[in-house]
C-alpha cells in the first residue's frame, strides 16, 4: 500500500462514521486527486476534509465534490488556500454552513470565470461581510457569479479591493456595490476603470466615505462626459486626492455639470488650479463649496471660463430685459432643442412666449453669447411690438394691395379659420408651403425693424444671422423648391451673399428676392408680409421639388430684381422633369423662436364675439351646481364615514389635533351677492417640528439676515419719534413757543401747544403673512439651483416661501411689529385649511419657529375663506395700521371655486371681494405672487390693491422684507 | 456789492414768459374751466411727469388769456408740503417787533387776497389737521378763516387752489380723508407718448432729434418695468436730464447710465437688465 493509500483509508473509517455517503464521495474524489497532489498535499486535504465534516457533513460533502472539479485551475499548493477559505466562511450557524456549502459548490463555475487570486480576494471579502451578515455575504456570492460578464480582467483587482473596503466599512452597500457597480463602470473610458477605483479606494480609506456612494456619483458624473477624456480628469482627481481626498471627490463629483459649461479640457484643468489656490489659501471647507459650486467664487470662476452663458446665470437680467422690450406678458420658456433643429417643447400658450435654449455657446465670448440671447429675446418680442399678430384679414399693406378677394374667387366657398391670419392661411392649399414662407418674410420684416428700434443691438443682431446662415443645410441636398425657400430664408438672414441657385433659373429667384425685399422698408407692415408671402408662395408652387441635382447648369450667387412692389409677373421657367421629393419648408433659424401661426391672440380673432364674453352673456345658471355639490357630498360622507382612503386618513391625522371651525360667506359675482356661510375653515396649529430648518436657513442666508436686520432697525428709531405740538410735554419747543408768546401779546387766541416729547411711541404695526401652502408650491423652481440641497432634490416653490418667512421674521423681529405667520390650503368649501405657525399675539419661540420647517404643500387655493380669517384675527388686534401680505404662486384655485375647474373669473372675484372688505375696515392688503403668468390675474384682482409680481422667484427672500418695509414705513 | 440774486414777494412771482408746455390732451381746456368755474384741481400722476411745469404755464396763460381785472394777472403761490408743516406756516403769524406785533400773512392767505394760482405740492405729506385748514376754501364758501385774527377772507376772484399729489409711491400710511378729496376735481397725468416725449425731451434739453426719440423709446422700455422691479417708471424729468448731459458732450450711454439705470434704482438685477435695454439702443 502506498503512502497515500494509507492517508486515504485512515480518514474514510471516521467519515464513515459520520455518514456513510460522505466516506463513498471521499474515496471519489481522492482518487482523482491522488495522482496530482503530492502525498503532504494529499494529507491536508484529507485532514480538511475531516475537519469540515465534523462542522458539517454538508460543507463537507460539497467540498469533496468540487475538489476534483477545481483542480484544474489551481496549482497543487493553491488546493489548500481555496480550502481554507471555504471553511473560514463555515462558522456554527446554518446559515453559514449554507454560505460555505454554497461557496464550494459554485467555486468551479468561479475559478473558470474569474483569475484564482480574485477568487480568493472574493472569499475574503466573503469571510469579511459574514462578520456582519452571512445573508449579505451570500447575495455577494450569487452576484460575483455574473462579474466576469460585466467588469474586465483588469478592473476586477482594483474592484474587489474596493469591495473588501466596503465589506469592512460599510459592508450595508456591499450588495449594492456588487449588483449595481460593473454596471456603472461600464459607462466609465475602459481605461479608466481601474485607475477610478483605485482613486475611489484612496479617498475612502481616508474619508470613510461610504465607497459605493461616491462610486455612483462619480460614474453619473463622468457620464455627462465624453469617454475620451474620463482618463485625464480622474489622473487631475488622483494629483488632487494627494493632497486633499474630500476635495478631489468633490471636484470629480461636479465634474460632468462644470465640464457642459466649459468649453475644453484646459478650461477644466484652470478650474481645477484655481481651486487649488483656494484650498492653499482657505482650507479644505472653502474649497469644497467652490467644487460643489456652492460658492459665488466659483460661480464667477466658472462664468470666466466659460464663453458660454448659462440661462440661469442671467436669468434674472434676461427675464426683465425680456419684459422692458414686450411688456408685462413677456414669459420666457426655456427649452431644448430636438432632432431636427426645432426647440422640443412649444407651447400653445396665452402670454406672449419668448423660447430660449438652457445655454447659449454660439460665440466664443460671454458678452457676444449673451448679445446672441439679447437678440433672440428682441426679436420675439419684436413680433408682438412690430405687430406681426396685428394682421386683420383683407386689409392692404403699405405696399402690397390685399388679395384676399381674388383668391378667395378661385376656392370653394367658405373660408373659415379662427383667426384673420389662420383665415388668410386657409386660402393656400399647401399650407406648410405658405407658413413656412410668412414666417421668413414676416421675421425679415421683423429683424429690419428690430434694426430700426434697436440700433445698438444690430451688430449682435448681424452676428447671430451670420451664425445661423452657417449653420444652414447644404442647398444641393435640398429638393429644389426647398433650396429656393432656403435660398429666400438665407436672404431674409440679410445674407445674399450665401444664396446658390442654378444659372439657368436665375430669373425667377431674383425676383423673388425683390419682392422679400418689399419687407426691408422700414414702414412695411405685416400686411405687406403677408401679401409678400402670397406672391412668393404662387412662385414656389411652380417649382416642382425634385432633386436639386436635376437642375442643370452651375449654381451661382444671386442678386434681387428690381420690381416695383410686386407688380411684374414672374418669368416662365422650364423646370427639370423628375421624381419630386417630399416637401417640407427648410426649418427657420432657432434664434428666431417659433413663429407659430396657430397663436391666437384675441386681438386678431375675426370680428365674432370672443369665446370669454360670450359666456358671461349666457343666462345665468343655477348657483348651485349639481355636480360640484355632488363632490361636496362625497367629501363629507368620507369626513363623516371615515373611509379608509387617504383622504379619510387624513382627517384621522387631523382629529388628534385640535381643529376650531369657522364659517365664511363667499362671494358670488354671478349673483351679485354672497353665498351666506358658504365655507367651512378649519383652523389649527401647524404641525410642530424641530429647529433644524429654521437655523439653517438663518445659516444659508446669513448675510442677507444681517443686512434686512440693519435695514429695519434704521426704520426702528420711530420709537424714539419727537411727538410735536402738545399741550404738555418733556420739552418746550422753542418755536411753537414763541409763536404762543406773540400770539399773546397780540391777543391772538394763542394755541398752547408747544411742547414736545420724546416718546416711546409703539409703532403700532400689526401684520399677518398668510402663505400658500397648495399642492401646486410642490413645484421645483425649474432646477435653477441644482446643488442648492443635494439631500432634498431641488427647491420647490414652498421651500423659497418658508426661507422668505424665516427672513421676513428676523426683520419683523428687528423692528418689532406686531406679526402672525398662517399657511392656508384644503380641498372644497367644506375643508379649508388655515394653519396656524404664529398667532399674531404669540412670543416667537421654539415651537413657533420649528412649525416654519413643517410648512408642505397640501392641496388647493381657496384664498377667499382664508383672507376672510386672517381679516378677522387683524380687525381683532389693536394696532393703528394692518397689513395683511399674501404670498401664492398662482391664482386662487379650488374645487368648486368657479363653475368649472378651469374657470377662475369666480375665484377671483370672491378673492377680490374679500380684499376690499379688508380694505373697507382698513386693513392694508399687499399681495406677491411668484407666478410669472400672475399680473394679468393681478391686475384684475387687485385694481387698486398693492401687488407686486416676483419673476425670479429666488429673490423672494430678499423681496420680500423689502415689500414689507416700503408699505408700512 | 451788487446783489446776484433777485428778491420779490410772493405775491410778485407771476410767470412772464411762456413756459414751455406741450399738451398732452384736453388738460389746459380742463383747467380753464375749472378755474372759470372756481373749482379747485389735483393733480395726480407719477413724479416728473410735468403737473408743477403744467400749473406754471396755466398760470401764465390764464394771466395772458383771461385777462384779469388786475393788470399784473394770476401770480402763482406755490407751497412745498411736509409732515411739520403748521396752520401757521400755511395761515400766517405774529412776529414780534420791537415791543410791538405785527401780523404777516402766510402763503396761503396772500394766495386768497390777490387771488394768485396756489399750489400745494405734494400735499399728502402735510398733516391732516394742517390739510383740514383749507376746507372751507375749497368749496362753495371759498373762505379762509383766520383764527388768531378771528377774521374770515373771502378769496379774490382769481384764487384757484390747486394741489398736486403723486398717488404711487406714497405709503400705505398715507392718504387723502375723503373730505379733502371731494372738494377737488383731478387730472390725472401720466407719461407723454413717445412721440410726445420726444418732443418734450429735444425741446427741454436741447439735445439733437434722433436722441430724444431713443431717449422717449428707452423710456417707454423701462416703464415696463414698473411692477417688476421697479417702483416707479423713468420720469420726463430724468429723460431731461438724460439729454442735457448729451447735449453737454457725454456720450448717450453714459448719461443714460447715470440719469437712469443707476438714479431708478438700486437693484443690482433691475440695473442690469436696464443697462441692456440702453445698450440695445444707443450701444455700439
Ligand atoms: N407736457 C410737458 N411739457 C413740457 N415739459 C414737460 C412736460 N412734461 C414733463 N415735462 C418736463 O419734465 C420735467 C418735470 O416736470 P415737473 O417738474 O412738472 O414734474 P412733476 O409732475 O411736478 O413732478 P413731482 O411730482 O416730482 O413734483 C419738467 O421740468 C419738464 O422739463
Ligand atoms: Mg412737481
């Protein structure tokens, strides 16, 4: 008997002891292995193996079973390691004789997939998470099956050094790391990959940042960035981590956002220099924050380095310029730009809407690339002031006599449309055809008059054609009746000199090209556009739209034909013969918006009677509506049922606190008069909530506290106020005296009111902030600040109200007047919510100031019930002057508040109405509103009520106390 | 040494030469009549938009036009109101001479005997016990009752009581009791139209035609504003300025920078975005 036949059978006896089947699957396997191991080799393996059935028959047997299997991929001497690992991971618990059962049997799928060190790296990281959670070690396992597919040979090394990390740090997100991580990676430059994860290792190691976390944000940064330059940033990163890891995280994680507004890597890379000057200078927090854009420093470096202007970084300007040019209705709608050149999302919209791109990186400059926004902005509100919409069917223009009648001949009969220009268009069988030319005639017109009312902008406005001539398609590409159009749009970009057109059709172009030109005198209107447009759409109708390539002869540059005002005909052509292409006119320019023909503006509706008035002559209906009452049922039999749906949920939230109910006429306009006791309000402490938010804030805006502080303690000295003329006093005023002595003398029946005191006037200032708390506040300020709260997703319009709050109450405060804070929101007359975070006669204190955080939108806008509550708490308050400021983002709102949901002339009337019953017991009203489509409301609800509209909602904080200040100085 | 300066009384001050006023609409008939009618005016409108430069022409144009029995015509008396304004500074007093008094009548009682044009200017700001005094002068009665001297003036027939009052930018602390607005008919002024302006602008400043019109069109933009930033709109006043400084030789960016974006406002954003809308106009 051989030696190692004498190792075998002296373990097979006591294995079989154990289990019988367990000695039958020793003596397998150890024939195979027999052969390969040598016999001190042979004998550990016989020693693991009685060790492992003595834990564990099971462990044991799968262990057995795979030996022979794995063999091939290990050397001899690794038949011990791979053995001493599984049974690491084999402690007393059935789980963990699960887990190392389960290692053994999958490690022959793992060692054909993965190198032999990774597989012992693996079970390391194994052993490692089984100290804190065997099920978290086996999840690990199962997923480390799928590695080999997704995370390469190289990476794989650097990967798991990571994942032990995790396992000892964090080992709650090992699972994660190992699901989720070769995914991300796969997004990273492959040469990367490994040099990422190492820099992730350092950084955690040195930070005990959580190493999954900061994977992820790395890889959805480094996603926002071209593959070929992933390598260089983290090589920048790695540099950096040597000196400061937290900074180089940062500066990785903000990599992808601070990349799209650079223009190259070298910008990045003076990025990064400038803050490294910070972080010698200022330390590792200031640095930080410039890395997270978090600071004005920053923000400034960046726009420095970047030719390319941000909308949000001039928002502000851009919003007012935008208003100065067109007037109050001026919205700008940022959007982007889809695959075919279009911007994505138009609008059909009420207000005069000017569409912007997020960025603008047309020049290589900021001012040009800000001029290059100025003139987009001026022309589109051009359109309205130029009168492009003033266009009324049938009229003639300066120049060109109205057509209307004559082609209205050779159509069918009636010609409709809901506009006069929608009614001009009908008259064009190919429509496309005919928008697409009225918008370049009318936008030449336009950019001639923009040129006019704008001298300082022509420049810009010159360099913006010329951009977008370049940017224009190539005319041979074209079918050739669109490379006419193209060639008549390049024209109105005022840029002839890029016009191409064969030789031998010469004529007509040219004099197409006089009759666009009718539009460049500076009084032509946009009748002379229209008529225009009909001239060029009948010549364009005879161009068949056949490939370009069809036309023979060279292409040549083309120059206008003189026709006096569009009198000549147009010569005959001999157009090519061929199969046409489909049409489409050659889309404008994007800086010119969309010129969109749809716009109905009621100005330009035919001469019927507009949709809005129409309805007001409509006989009255019933006041109560059925189904609004209907709806008001079924809320009150969930209040009284208690359903379990959530609005019932809510009412049980609601039960536990106390809830005082009040009851408020409404005001029907309809009717002439009020709805007696209409609305039910329920009053009641808004929920309690710690300090956190409330210093934070006062953390956030600290300068800002400090300086609106200043400004309202210089309004303070009033307190201290001389108070004149008086019968009795502290002092004698020395004029008034004199005067009483010479009236004396004169016999003058003497005033004797010459003395004066310095008073402890109160400031007898009462005011009671009422907040919009509706569901619509829920809305995020269009991810204007995208690093403001990385913890709380953008800010919403609520969060912008609460900061204003904090602020306004840190003037009140300085100053001293009198001020209770309400939140008002509910759904339907029955349930209007008034939340109470400060009484107008409560200290301010901890509960009040930790109720401000718990501020959520709810639901709707019943704002007259509310004015109506917070009317009485005023009148109740003995000041001399009440103010009663309301802050909403929009027009008041409700179920039932108006006939149907979308009609808001009744919620606005009753809101209205509550007003001025304030204003009638001297209550001094002042409304904002955030919403930037508010005036128009405003203005009606407020007709001699102070209101102001804050476009940039972000400066709410700062507007705000200002508001205050001015009204009730 | 020679006197630099003239002195007159009060009463003396009458306007000789024609002011310059460029009607806007139908105000001077207005006026006219209402001062043929003895019913006293407000005027309403926001600040520099020409109500003190439009009672001075009337003033002067009633005493050309109507020709008054008095020869020198209708002087024009006009009064600065504020907060310490007394019955007394309106009214009149004694003043101590030697061991003797001696009564000197205040602005508005030398308004009432010669029957001069008097202008309260911003009269808000005066206090409502002081804005009671001219009660009864402006009704029917148009009597000024003068307590010290327990003596009641009746107004010459030329006295027009006139004020001025700017309904925007004063504080919620302030308004007109209801008695002393409805003894008042208003014209309300506001800003000329661009044309108008325009006109206005070239012929007070004397700066060249084509900035005057940029200047009104600048102003028309920036009034915009008002609402959404601005509290209140650009005067004609500061266009005025505006041209004057042109006229004077600096360039028109400059003098719309400081004769406006800076002098509306101190917001920095609001700044900005005038200062775009100048550079859209006059830039280069
Ligand atoms: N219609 C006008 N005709 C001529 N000049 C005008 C006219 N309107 C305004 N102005 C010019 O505007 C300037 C300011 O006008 P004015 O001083 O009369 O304003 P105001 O309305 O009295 O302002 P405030 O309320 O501030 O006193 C005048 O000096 C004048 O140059
Ligand atoms: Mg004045």
């Amino acid at each position: 008997m051989t030696g190692k036949q004498q190792l075998i059978e002296r373990s097979t006896a006591p294995l079989g002891e154990i289990q019988a089947l367990l000695a039958e699957q020793f003596i397998d396997a150890a024939h195979v292995l027999a052969p390969n191991l040598d016999d001190s080799q042979l004998g550990q393996w016989c020693d693991h193996c009685m060790d492992l059935a003595s834990r564990s028959p099971r462990v044991a047997s799968a262990f057995m079973l795979a030996a022979p299997q794995v063999l091939p991929y290990l050397e001899a001497d690794q038949l011990a390691s791979w053995a001493d690992r599984g049974s690491r991971l084999c402690g007393g618990s059935w789980k963990s004789i699960g887990l190392a059962a389960s290692f053994y049997e999958g490690s022959t799928r793992l060692f054909a997939l993965l190198p032999t060190e990774a597989v012992f790296q693996l079970a390391d990281i194994l052993r490692e998470l089984s100290l804190h959670s065997i099920e978290t070690a086996a999840r690990c396992l199962t997923q480390a099956s799928t590695l080999r597919n997704k995370v390469p040979q190289e990476v794989l090394t650097a990967f798991l050094d990571l994942g032990m990390l995790v396992a000892r740090n964090s080992w709650i997100h090992a699972t994660l790391l190992f699901e989720k991580g070769p995914t991300q990676l796969a997004g990273i430059a492959a040469n990367t990959r490994s040099p990422l994860l190492v820099l992730i290792h350092r950084i955690c190691t040195d930070t005990r940042e959580q190493p999954h976390g900061l994977l992820t944000d790395l890889c959805d940064s480094l996603a926002e960035i071209d593959t070929p330059e992933h390598h260089k940033l983290v090589d920048l990163a790695g540099q950096l981590a040597l000196k400061n890891p937290t900074v180089a995280a940062e500066f990785l994680r903000s990599a992808g956002v601070v990349r799209k507004r650079l223009s190259d890597l070298q910008s990045m890379t003076l990025w990064l220099e400038s803050g490294l000057a910070l972080l010698e200078v200022h330390g590792d927090k200031t640095t930080q924050a410039y890395f997270r854009i978090d600071s004005a420093y920053a923000e400034e470096i960046l726009s420095a380095l970047s030719g390319s202007v941000q909308f949000e970084s001039v928002a502000g300007v851009l919003q007012l310029y935008g208003k100065a040019l067109g007037g109050d209705d001026v919205r700008l709608h940022i959007t982007g730009v889809n695959d075919h050149g279009r911007y994505s999302q138009v609008q059909v919209d009420e207000g005069e809407v000017v569409y912007l791109p997020p960025a603008m990186d047309d020049f290589g400059d900021r001012r040009a690339n800000l001029q290059a926004y100025k003139v987009s902005v001026a022309h589109q509100t051009g359109r309205f002031t130029f009168g492009s919409f003033e266009y009324r069917y049938g009229d003639h223009g300066h120049y060109l006599k109205s057509s209307t009648l004559l082609r209205e001949k050779s159509l069918p009969a009636g010609i409709t449309g809901a506009s006069n220009l929608q009614r001009f268009l009908a008259l064009f069988p190919e429509r496309l055809l005919m928008e697409g030319l009225l918008a370049l005639v009318e936008d030449a017109r336009v950019e001639v008059c923009l040129v006019e009312e704008y001298p300082g902008l022509s420049r810009s406005l010159r360099r913006v054609q010329r951009h977008a001539v370049e940017q224009r398609p190539e005319l041979q590409t074209l079918g050739l009746r669109q490379a006419f159009i193209e060639n008549l749009l390049r024209a109105s970009l005022a840029c002839p000199e890029a016009i191409r057109w064969p030789r031998c059709y010469m004529a007509t172009l040219a004099h197409a090209l006089g009759i666009l030109g009718i539009v460049r005198n500076s009084d032509a209107t946009v009748h002379d556009s229209v008529e225009a447009a009909a001239l060029l759409y009948d010549i364009s109708e005879t161009i068949p739209n056949v490939p370009s390539r069809l036309a023979e002869g060279i292409w040549i540059p083309g120059q206008a034909a003189d026709i006096p005002y569009g009198s000549s005909l147009p010569p005959v052509e001999n157009w090519p013969d061929g199969i046409e292409m489909p049409f489409e006119p050659p889309p404008g320019p994007l800086f010119r918006g969309e010129f969109n023909a749809e716009t109905v503006r009621s100005s330009t509706s035919p001469d019927v009677g507009r949709a809005g008035e129409s309805s007001l002559d409509a006989p009255l209906e019933s006041v109560e509506e059925p189904e609004e009452e209907a709806d008001m049922e079924a809320i009150e039999a969930g209040l009284d049922a208690g359903g379990t749906d959530t609005e019932a949920d809510e009412v049980a939230e609601e039960e536990s606190t106390i809830v005082e109910w009040c009851y408020y006429d409404e005001w029907d306009f309809r009717a002439n008069d009020y709805r007696k006791g209409w609305c039910r309000l329920g009053q009641r402490p808004a929920n309690p909530g710690d300090l956190d938010y409330y210093d934070q804030t006062l953390h956030r805006y600290h300068n800002l506290v400090a300086e609106t502080r200043y400004q309202f303690e210089l309004l303070r000295p009033e307190v201290h106020r001389k108070l004149k003329r008086l019968e009795d006093g502290h002092e004698i005023d020395l004029d008034q005296a004199i005067e009483f002595q010479i009236d004396k003398k004169a016999g003058a029946g003497p005033s004797a009111r010459f003395y004066s005191r310095r008073d402890k006037v109160e400031r007898s200032v009462a005011v009671a902030l009422l907040l919009d708390m509706s569901g619509s506040t829920d809305e995020a300020l269009d991810a204007r600040e995208p690093f403001r709260d990385a913890v709380n997703g953008p800010a919403r319009i609520i969060d912008v109200e609460k900061e204003a709050t904090v602020l306004m109450i840190e003037a009140l405060e300085a100053i001293g007047d009198a001020y209770g804070v309400y939140g008002f929101s509910g759904y339907g007359r029955n349930n209007v919510e008034f939340h109470v975070i400060k009484e107008l006669d409560e200290k301010l204190d901890d509960v009040t100031k930790g109720r401000i955080g718990q501020i959520e939108p709810r639901r709707s806008t019943r704002m007259g019930a509310a004015i109506r509550h917070a009317r009485a708490k005023l009148i109740d308050y003995p000041a001399k002057v009440r103010i009663l400021m309301l802050v909403s983002d929009g027009r008041p709102q409700d179920l039932g508040y108006g006939r149907e949901a979308s009609e808001r002339e009744y919620a606005i009337r009753d809101t209205r109405q509550a007003l001025i019953e304030g204003k009638v017991d001297g209550i001094v009203p002042f409304l904002i509103t955030v919403d930037a489509q508010g005036h128009e409301y405003l203005r009606e609800m407020c007709q001699d009520i102070s209101y102001e509209v804050i476009a940039d909602i972000s400066s709410l904080p700062r507007r705000l106390p200002a508001i205050y200040a001015d009204a009730a100085r | 040494m020679q006197q630099q300066f003239r002195r007159m009384e009060i009463e003396e001050f009458r306007i000789m030469e024609e002011p310059y006023y460029l009607p806007i609409a139908d105000e001077v008939a207005l006026f006219e009549s209402a001062y043929r009618q003895h019913i006293p005016v407000l005027l309403k409108g926001p600040t520099g938009c020409g109500k003190t430069r439009f009672v001075e022409y009337m003033s002067w144009r009633l005493h050309r036009h109507i020709g008054n029995r008095d020869e020198e015509g209708v002087p024009l008396i006009t009064v600065a109101c504020h907060e310490d304004l007394t019955a007394s500074d309106l009214v009149g007093r004694y003043l101590l001479e030697g061991e003797e008094t001696r009564w000197i009548d205040g602005p508005i009682t030398r308004a009432v005997k010669v029957g001069a044009i008097c202008y309260l200017d911003e009269v808000v700001e005066a206090r409502k016990d002081t804005t009671v005094l001219i009660h009864p002068l402006a009704d029917h009665r148009r009597m000024l009752p003068i307590e010290k001297r327990g003596e009641l003036l009746e107004a010459a027939d030329g006295f027009l009581l006139v004020m001025s009052f700017n309904p925007g930018y004063q504080s919620v602390l302030k308004d007109f009791k209801h008695s002393t607005r409805q003894r008042f008919i208003a014209l309300e002024f506001y800003y000329p139209s661009r044309d108008q302006e325009a006109e206005i602008v070239q012929n007070e400043s004397g700066c060249p035609a084509p900035i005057a019109r940029d200047l009104a069109k600048l102003a028309e933009k920036v009034r915009h504003l008002k609402a959404h930033g601005l509290s209140e709109g650009v005067s004609t006043r500061l266009l005025v300025y505006a041209g004057k400084l042109v006229a004077d030789g600096i360039t028109p960016l400059r003098a719309c920078e400081t004769a406006i974006v800076w002098a509306l406002t101190d917001d920095k954003e609001v700044q900005g975005a005038m200062h775009e809308v100048v550079d859209s106009i006059f830039g280069e």
